[in-house]
C-alpha cells in the first residue's frame, strides 16, 4: 500500500479516516478540497487542478482524499489500494452537518452553515456520482486492493486491525 485512494459521499468522514490511514502508514496526505478550493472560496482552473494531480500520482507514494469524479480515473489508474466509504446517505447527511461551526485540515475555511447547494449534492450523490464510481471499481477490480466499507465501524474495525498487525 503505497498509492491509495479514499472516496466516497461527502459527509462520509474521508478526511477522518485518510487522516488515521495517514497515522498508520505515515504516506504523505492530499485532500483535493485543498487544492480545488482557495480560502476566498473561488476555486483554482481546472487545467491547474488537473497539472496538481497528475504530479501528486506521478510520486512514489500517497494518500489522495476526495472524489472529483473528472479526474477519478486518472488517479485509479496510477493508485495501487482504494478505501470506498460506501456509506447510507443518512449518515453522510448527518456527517456533514456534525462539522458546520467547526475548524477542518480538510477545507480552507469554516462552514458557518448548511449550504443548500451543498445538501443537494449529498441528496443527488446515490444516481449523480455512484454509478460512475462503482463502475470504475469494477473495471479495476483484480488489479487493485479495493476496500469498500458500508459502516464506520467497519472502516474502524479495518484501522484497528492495521493497528495491532503494525504493533506486531
């Protein structure tokens, strides 16, 4: 495991656990939320997003959080592991709203509130963003070391286990 994805629906907890994941294995750590936005709110070009990426996956080793669906081959096709958060939409709802008000690595700025446009994104993510995703998966699968979680005590349990095998 040297070149890993984490995806899945925002509110999902990919930061969390790209964070622990990060702990564990000490690989460097890319969320695409920090490249793609800038503090202000704007966002850099797409050209500039994409020359980002593909210097990050031409690396030896690293941890990319984020789905960006546009560039989620790119990234597939050089990673050797993914982490799909496969998650209900309840709980990536309830994700998302946990983290307004608070201070996030993740993003440059604080969320003051639920973004309307941002909820409907979570909403529209199971027939906008999955089929795509789980399409990618399957034409990879074989080739890569793909996890997919359907709870967090399931991604918990997976980074506990990493945990007590690293400890030995």
């Amino acid at each position: 495991m040297k070149k890993v994805m984490v995806i899945g629906c925002p509110g999902a907890g990919k930061s969390t656990f790209a964070r622990k994941l990060q702990e564990l294995t000490g690989l460097p750590l890319y969320y695409l939320d920090m490249i793609w936005h800038k503090p202000d709110r704007t966002n850099i070009s797409r050209e500039e997003f994409d020359r980002r990426i593909r210097e990050i996956v031409s690396q030896d080793a690293w941890i990319i959080d984020g789905n960006y669906n546009r560039t989620l081959e790119l990234r597939m096709r050089e990673c050797d592991t993914v982490f799909f958060l496969d998650y209900p939409l309840e709980v990536c709802l309830e994700g998302a709203t946990s983290r307004i008000g608070k201070e996030r690595v993740d993003i440059p700025w604080k969320e003051e509130e639920f973004d309307e446009e941002f909820r409907q994104w979570i909403l529209d993510f199971p027939k906008d963003q999955l089929p795509e995703i789980y399409a990618l998966l399957e034409k990879y699968r074989g080739s890569r070391d793909i996890y997919t979680f359907r709870s967090r005590d399931e991604a918990e349990q997976y980074l506990e286990r990493e945990r007590k095998r690293k400890m030995g």
